[in-house]
C-alpha cells in the first residue's frame, strides 16, 4: 500500500528527508510511505492561529495525493488542523490525523490516559481534539512539558527529562496509565520508548502509532466517512469544479 | 462604544452594505457599528473546508480592527471559524462568534433548544460548536432546512417555510424550546421574528444577538480571557514582530 | 426599555436606594431601571432554606411587575431561587436570575470559569446552578471565600483579599480562565473590576452582567420560552382567577 | 421506629387518613408511621410555582417532627419540594423525597427506566430530579399522561388506561425497562401493582416506596450526610435561635 | 420474607457462620435469612480474574435458591462479580449486589461520596460499577485502603485507622460527603458505625445496606426487570432445559 | 510477529480451521497467526451468562500462550469476556478485545457510529462495552438483527438482508456514519465488505480489525498497560504461584 506524509509547513529539507527515514523504518513491509512538505506556511505549530494558517496549501497536498493514487495520507501534525477539511476534499483515500489517532489508541490500553503537550497554551484545544476524537471519558488530564516545538530536538537529554517529570506527576496525580506524546516532533525524537522504558507504562508516539493505525484501516478495507465528512456541496453539485474554485476574489 | 462586524468572505458591496445597515438599527444608541469584508475567500460558508478557507484573512481584518481601537469585532459566519485564533491574536478588544453567542444565549432562554442548519453536512459541526460554547448539555437536536446559503435570500417565502417546518418538527420530535437559527444569512433575512410569532416559542437570530451580546460584554468590562486563548508563543516572546511573520516560505 | 431589580428580602431602605443607584450607572442610555424589594422574608440567603423562604414574597412583585408593563425583571439573588417558579407566571415579561446568566456570560469568554460562592454550603447548590443553566461543562470548580452576606461590606479590603487569594488559587489548581461572583452583595462591593485587574482574568460581576444581558435580550425581541416555563395547569385553564388562590387554607 | 409521611398542602381529611391507613398496611412490623399535613398551601403541585409555595410551611412541620423524636420524615411530593432545605434544618432525623428515591430505587433494577408524570409542564423538572438524584445516566424519557393531580382519582380506570399507553410507549420508543410514576396521587390510586402486571417491568409506587427506603436506610443506622446539607449559618452560628427568625419584616 | 446470602468462595464455616449470625441481627423482624457458600472458587477476590472464577459455581447457587422459594438473594461480594448472569437466570426471585447497591444508597444521601476499596488495582472497576450503577455522576473518588481482604480482621484497629484516614482524605481532597466500603469484609468487621462516629458522614455497609435493600425492594413487590436482564435465549426458546446443558465440551 | 486468536467455546474444529485459514489472508506479510479453541465451554455466547462460562478456561489459554511468546492474543468474542482478567493475567503478550477495539476504530473514521448486534439482550450490555472502550460519545445506538449466533451462517442471504435493513435504519434513524458488526461469527462470515458497498458507510468486521489493530499496537511496541491491569495481588506478591491456585476448594 502507498501511504503519504504531509508535513504541513515549509519544513528545511534535512530533517523532512530524516523524518521520512524514520517513517521507511516504521512502516510494515508491504507499505511504502512517502514523505511530503508544503512550501508556505508556518515554521511550527504552536498556537490556533498557526494551525489555521497551515491548513490551506496542506489541504491542497491532500487533495493532490488523492488524485496520485495514495491509499492514506496523514496529516503530520498532532493537533490534527483541518482534519475535517481535508476528509470532506477526499472520497477514495483516508486521510488519518495524528492526535485523534493517537488519543484513541490509547484508549485500547488503558483505563485513562494523559497527553504530554509542548506550551500551557494547548492544553484546552487538546480537550477539543479528544472531544473529537469522542474519548474524553478516558482523558485523565493534558500537561505541558514547556519546550518550543523548535528547540525540542536542540537538548533531547533535556526534552525527556522534562517528558518524564511531567509524566510521572500524570501517572501520581492524575492516575494516567498510558502517555500520549502531543507533537510530531516529539515524536520523531523518538523518546517514546524510552520514557516508556523508564515509567513502566505505555507511552504512545504519534508519528508511529498514526502510521501503523493508517496500515490497519487500509489493510481492514476502512477509509473515513463520507457521511461523516461530505464534500462541499458546491463540488458535489459541480457549482465549482476544482478546489482553487471555492476561494474567490471580491470586485 | 465602536463595534466591527467582519465578513469573512469577498461579500458584493450591496449586501455588506444593507447588512452594514441593519446592524445599524439594531444597535443601542451608544454604539456605533461598522461592517468590513475581506477581499478574499469562499462565496459562502458551507464546509468545514470553507470556513478554514475563510480564516486567514478573516484574521488579518481582524487584527487590524485591534490597532483601530475598536472595543468589539464579530465574527460574520456562525460556525465562528477560526474564532479561538482571533481571539489569540487580540489583547485588549473583544472577538464574538455568532455560533457560540447564539447557543449561550438559547441557555439563557429554556431548557433545550434545536439549532437550524442550512445543509445536512453542518449538523455534526454545530454539536462540535455546542461542545467549545459548553451547552451541550441544552442542544436537544440540529437540523437542516437544505437551502444552500446563497439561494436562501431569492425565495424567502419558500425559505422561512422551511425553517418552521424544520422548526415545527424539532418542537414536537425533540421537544426544542427555542431554535437557534444556524447562518447569519438566515439571520439577516430577518425572519426569525417571524418564525418566533408563528412557532410561539424564542428565535435566536445569530447575527442581532451577536451585535446585542458584544454590547452587553463590552458594557460589562468584559473580554475573552487571555489565560484561555493566550497570544501564540512566537509572538508572546517576540521572536516574529507581526501577524505576517508567522507564515514563512521554504527553501 | 423599563428594567426593574428585585430585591428577595426586606433590605434595608438605604442600601436598596444604593443599589438602585449604580444599576442606573450601569444601565444603557435607553434603559430605566427601577429597585423593588419585598417586604418581609430572609435577612440574607446563605441556604436553601432561605432561598425558597424568599420565594412566594418576591413571585408576587414578579407577577406585579409584568402587570405595570416592565420589559424585564431582574431576580436580585446570585442562587436565582425561585427563577422557574417567576418564568411560570410571567407571559410576556423577561424574567432573568444573575447566578445564572452569569454562568453563561462566563462559558461566552473562556474555556473553563470557576464561582466564588460565600460559604462552603452553597457549593453544590452551586453545581446544581451550573446544571440548570447548562454549562456544567465549564465549570472547573466553586470555592467558597467564607465570609457571612451580611459581613462581606463591613470590611471591604479583607473581602477583596479573600477573593483574589480563591480567585488565584482557582486560576493556579482549579486551571480557572474566568471568575464568577456568586453572590450580588459581593457584586454590589464593585470589586469585580479591581479583582479582574489584579488577576488579569475576567471576573463577573453578576449583578452588572445580569442587567446588561436583561438589556440585550429585550433588545433582541427575546423572552423565556414559555414551552420551558408553561404557566400553571390552573391558572391556564382558569380554574384560579390570581396567584392568590393557588394557596389554599384546609378545613 | 416511627416515620412521619409530611402532606405539603392542605389535603381534606378523609383523603388523608385514607392514605394513612395504606401506609400502615404497607409498612415493616416493627415501623409506626403517622400522616401529618400542612394546614395552609397549595391544592395539589403541578408546577414549579406551587412546589416552591408548599415548602414554608411544610419545613416547619419537618423541623417540628424532629423535636417529637422521629426517625425518618417522608416529604409527601414527588417533586422533593424543598427536600434539601427540609435536610438543612434538621440533624438527627432522616428526610427522604419520594421523587429522587423512587428514581435511585428504579436504578437498582434495570439499565434504563422512565418516569410518567402528570403533565407536560413537569417533564423537564423530572430530569433535574434526576440530576439530582444522581441518576440521569439510566433516566430513558420522562412522559406524560396528562391528567391533573386532582382528577387522577376520579377516573381510577381512565387514568390507568393512560398508564398503561404511555408506559407501553416508554418501552417501545425509549426502551424503558422499569417505571417510576412521578406522582403521589397516582401512588396511593394503588394502581402501579396492576401496570407492572400488564406491562411486565417493575413499575415503582413512590408512596410504597419512599416509606420502604425510610426504614431501610433507618434500620441500617443511616441519615442524610449533614456535609451536603448544612444547618443554615445564622442558626448554626446561634445569631438566630429559631426557624421563625429566619423570616424578617422590613421597616 | 426469605432472604438468602450467598458467599461466592469456599470460606471457612466458621466465619460463614458468623456472617449469617451478623445478619440476622440487622434483618427485619419479618425476614428469615440464611447464609450458602459456594464449594469452590477463589480464596479471596482482589482482581477481576478472581471475580470470574467465582461466578459460574456462584450462579449455580443463586439458580437453585430460586428453586427453594426463596425471594431474594445477595450476591456476597462489594464488586457484584456475575450480577448481570444472575438476574439473567432468575425470574421471580430478586438478585442484589451489594456494591451497586451501596452507591445508589450512597446517591440518597448526599450530593457525592468516595469508595474505600482495598487494593489500589481495583479502583478503576469501581468506577465501572459507578456506571453499571447510574450513579457516576455522584462519584467523587475511589480510594484504596491497601489491606489484602484475608488481613483486614486480622489487625482491626489498623484496618479501621486506614480507613479512617483514607476517608479524612476523601472528605477534604475530594469533598467526599458519604462513604461506601467497598469490601464485603470490611462490611462484616463492622466499623462502619465507628468510622460514622469519628468522621461525622454516613458510611455505607455493602453487607448490611444489601440486606435492608433486598428487604424494601421486596416488601414493594419490586425485582429486577426481565427486559434488562433477559433469560439467556437457549433457555428461552426451550434449546436447553437446564443451566448444565449451556456449558458443552467440543469433541 | 506471532499472533494467536483465541475461541472461547468448543466450536467445531472445522469452522476454527476455516476461521483460522481467513485470518492468515487477513494478516500482514509479517504476521503469523494461529487459532485456539478452549475444550469446554458456551456452544454460543448469547448472554452474559454464557460470557462469564467462558472466561476461565479462556484466561488459561491465554495466560498458556504468553508462555509459548505469542506477541498478541485476540479474545475472539466481540463482547469481549473477561478482556481485564485476561490483561490482568499478562505481563508481556498484548490481549486484544474485538468488541472494545472495534468501537475505536469505528470512532477513527466518523463522527457517531452504530452497533448491530445479534439479540435485543446485548442491547444494553453493548452500551457497557462502549463505555469501557471509552467511546459512549460518539455510540448513536446499538440495534439488534435477531438471529441465533449458530444459525447466522445458515441462510448467509438472509443474514446480510437483515444486517443491511438495521444498517439502514441505523443511518436514517439514529444518524450512523459508520457501523460495526457485533459479533465474530458476523464477521467470519465476511459480509462486511458487501453491506459496506450496498450502504456507503465504513463497516467494521470485528474479526478482520481486531487482527489488524493487534498488529499495529505490536509494531509501535505497545501493549495493555500493567497500571490498569494489575496482575492478581496473591501472584504478585507470591502468596500463590499459579493461576490454578488461585481457584481453592472448601473443607
């Protein structure tokens, strides 16, 4: 199966290559994944408005993918932006967000689990994303570990000690028996093992388990619904006919 | 006090202007209000897809409202997309979202309420908008009268029938007790005082509650809180100066 | 439009004709506001005892209110007692309960408020406030500041600093964005401002909120659904001519 | 131990004493159990209005009854008017309120029920009984049969009939597995034995069983827990020394 | 009435035996009650693993106790391991759990209470007996007092300081308002009274708060419903003849 | 990976050959999965009596294949019997619940999902499962196609007419984005496919996702976590060193 993975910003060309290893790495053998990036948008992800911004030219990725012949696409980053929107552009191929996916996988291994966020500033919104996913009964608490979404790989030592501390007030405090890591970059620190290791409870990486999740679904013959996620009804009605169409200048 | 009203899309002149003057009436004797439309965007708000379309220069106008001084900005879509993003990107002037305002306001009135949708793909968004303005506990049902919103104006006979049949039905079949009309088309068709007397029970017009609600917060003193939707981190610490900067270009 | 606030006690003359004086201050320049109190019942409510004791006095003022034309009455208690009880008589008069309103004046600013309620028994009548008023969903929390109605004036500085040390601790435990004031004594201290800027949160002040929104739904052509509030079977059906005869001496 | 079943309205006196004698037949060998009514209230509760007017003088026959040394008083209103005041006011001797009872009762015998109450106007007050009684999870539908408390008796085979229809409806429409009729007129018709033989599902007699949960929480050593209902500050602070001090006149 | 108590483990005759003395000293005058143990099963239940080992020889009993008449049997363990089976298998005679029974007596009392359980690994099923329940909603904590079940008569005194202290916890951490133990051999050690007096809240004992409960819902002619907890449909249609045919062994 | 699927009754060891030879299709390139069958137990689990039957010579199959370092077993019941027990009983070997795990992945691809399980009797025992799994939220009902367990392979023709009807229903009446099929015969059966075609909505075969996502979970290195299942105290504190001690008989 062909799988895509969208990187929603003009992320520097290395590490999207790095990132994309990984994925090579992670993924079962009958998969090929491929990495893609958008040329405009925000440089990280750390507030609303920065996921908002990155939705337009993502949603356009998306949206070519379909037509390219992937089997799913997954939307790198775990705050899931525009999820919805880009599974209302897509009939054929699945299109899997990291945080709802991660959130729910979760919730096959536990009782009640906690996130692991980057900034204070996205602990509500994260509330919003398990409402989303429909698992907030099982959400014990999101916490912030308090790096910037650009300087969790500058001091990875650091990132997860802060990962751990945070982690283990969840699992005192909260009762959290499985982590969620909230952000991709986090999660192609690839700590999660690790700090799973140290605190003897599942700790979910989104990048992997939003890959491993999206093989399933195709493998399972499953893609998003279409009742769920309609096409916009100018398209379906053929009012418009193509995506570009939809934004218009005013005179 | 000076209150904007913001329409997020490249809206024909003529009607930003009747809508401009509507609002006008509506308002208290000590406010002024003025409507602004974006230069570019959806014709109309009928996806989740357009209502991110919608938000980037939606939130351009409305930062620029901010440095103007005005005290209040509404946000012209009830699905409030993108409110929570204006309301980071603002400090001193309120950001009010029709959707949300609207359903607060039903809570204030009765016990349950039903919300009437333009097209059946909106109705599991306006639970999602049920559960960020914390009354979901009050929406008994959404339902769809399937006008799309550009028609709803050329036939608002055959229009307003729909809405007190759809209403009519949530009475009876969902025991709604007021009806919160889901389109600030709808609501600038001005028939919610009609549907009102011929259904007996209140009818919530987004657009007029909206102007009424912003009134009373700003009278109040009051605004968005600032520890719920924080200034987005780059911003906050000043490494990027203004809203532009967010948005970067790869190599 | 005519506003009038009813106070559900027999306040001393003074203080009443205070209220009343800031209520015009606080009021839209096309706003009267009138002050009512009833002549006999509870000294001050700190109980459910002394919730319903107020009730049947100030249900007749209600009732009297709508006959003398107000637009709008104002149930002048943060506990709202009686409030469906005052939606039941009323026909055509908006009846609004502060303890309520505020609640969802508060759910319109934030993702999560907490109420400061004036001893620890009225906090899970507080819960059942939030209930009622259907924003169960974004109250993180009541605590109680612990000085007597009748005290919370006596000493104005210690009251202030007993707010702000719950109020902060709310913010810091309770992850609170926005404060309710549950109690229109403590609203009529004019303390909401001071506490909002030292807490740099909203703080609700419910006895100006409860105004301001009485204003905006008159002005919006709203009242209580009477399909909620149905006047009572006897009194629909004339089998009782007055409010009075609903009470019946036995043989 | 002795019981006392408190009717909160001035019942004619043959009615009573009926009543009365169908509680001695239904109660344990070793229960004593009076009838005692209010001499000044409502003819019979059918709205929120008339609840609120019967608790006054209902509290003072509670608070009395605890100085004769009963164990357990019975609030004779499926509406619990009062309940938490009348626990407020008292220390030793358990309230209990046959609507929340009934509905905790139902809980203990199947995974959904319904509630019949007499009139639309009481549906949704049925759900915040059951908010709470802590129940609302298993409450299916609350329905009406739509037959005024005072001439429920009149038509023993009419009204049963209506029962039976709306009950059958529960179960067909909501799934309803177990029954609570939601009126104590209908409980001491003595007609919920013949429902739950023609429908085949537990119908719960608020009567019968608000008097056999009395003894059951006496007889296991049991009161309502004084945290919850706190004795009101100004008694409980020896600033009033009786209930009737509560109430003040005004100059 | 004829009340059985079914213990579901081999435990020593003796103290079956003083267990069945115990509870003929809390029953009403009019109820005999005996005692029954299984012959096989787990030594003690601290796990889930141990609930269903216990439950296939457990339904065995209860199936034969309906045969001998008897009207209603307790199933003698706080975690209420097979309940759902055993009101399956029966039709005339009721089937109590002791722990869903606790919570839903705990729910009449206050506004919430906590579980003491007595291993930190069962307070996540304690919650799911708070669903099974209904009564989620009035569950402030579970709590463990960590002592193995065969130990906590052993120590006594230590038992009842731990729960003493664990239920101090609960009141101030939690709000806790009432207790319910949550062990069945807390229930027959018989502190509860005790705790009651040093804390000043109900505590709920599972043991004796069933047997009053199996004796109210009897006296109102009540059992638990056959459309919740049908019979298992081999046995219905008539496939099977007995309980023993439902377990097969493949060729 | 080495995966097994365990059946919890004696079936006929052909039907468990042919099951067995579907999964092998089923599974990724680098799965080897087997299939179990325990020698006595339920024909059919149509009940939650028969479920219970079934957990303890399942739970030793079970505990049986962590020894023999099966990376994953798959309870094949889509009630999901005893799946804590059994998590319980595992220190390494991920346990996977067909039930809880389908209701996850239905909760991936839609916003509300419906249950169509065999009889009326699991109606409410699915809702349990959905709130174990986390995801009542987004459960819009469960329905019931009413064929016996045994005979729904008999007329496969008239099965899928049945399932397609309820599915239908399902999507017109209760707003079904999504269905799964509640039942492993079900979903050996392979119709899933076909009624997924016929309806437009995603349909999940328990059987087919409960392979996949078992899979997935052990190529992100996860398993249940050990602080939600605990393993028995006695064996975790050595009191007894095997599962079957765990099970004594009486003098």
């Amino acid at each position: 199966m062909k799988i895509a993975y969208v990187v929603p910003g003009p992320m520097d060309h290395k590490e999207a290559a790095r990132r994309g290893a990984i994925l090579k790495e992670w993924a079962a053998p009958d998969t090929a994944v491929d990495i893609r990036r958008v040329e405009e948008g925000p440089a990280s992800i750390e507030s609303m408005y920065e996921e908002y911004l990155s939705i337009p030219a993502a949603a356009q990725v998306v949206f070519q993918l379909e037509q390219e012949g992937y089997d799913a696409a997954i939307l790198g980053c775990a705050g899931d932006p525009g999820l919805d929107a880009m599974r209302e552009i897509t009939s054929q191929m699945l299109v899997v967000g990291p945080g709802q996916t991660s959130f729910q996988t979760a919730a096959m291994l536990c009782h009640q689990f906690s996130v692991l966020t980057i900034a204070e500033s996205m602990i509500d919104t994260s509330f919003e994303l398990g409402f989303k996913a429909g698992v907030l009964a099982k959400l014990a608490s999101v916490r912030s570990v308090e790096v910037p979404v650009l300087e969790l790989a500058t001091d990875r030592a650091g990132t997860m000690e802060k990962i751990i501390a945070e982690g283990r007030a969840a699992m005192i405090e909260d009762r959290a028996q499985a982590l969620v890591l909230g952000c991709m970059s986090m999660g192609f620190l690839q700590v999660a093992e690790e700090v799973q290791e140290v605190l003897g409870i599942p700790v979910i990486n989104p990048s992997r388990v939003a890959l491993a999740m999206a093989e399933s679904l195709v493998r399972s013959g499953l893609s998003h619904s279409k009742k769920s996620f309609a096409l916009p009804p100018k398209l379906a009605t053929g009012k418009v006919k193509s995506l570009h169409e939809l934004s218009v200048v005013g005179e």
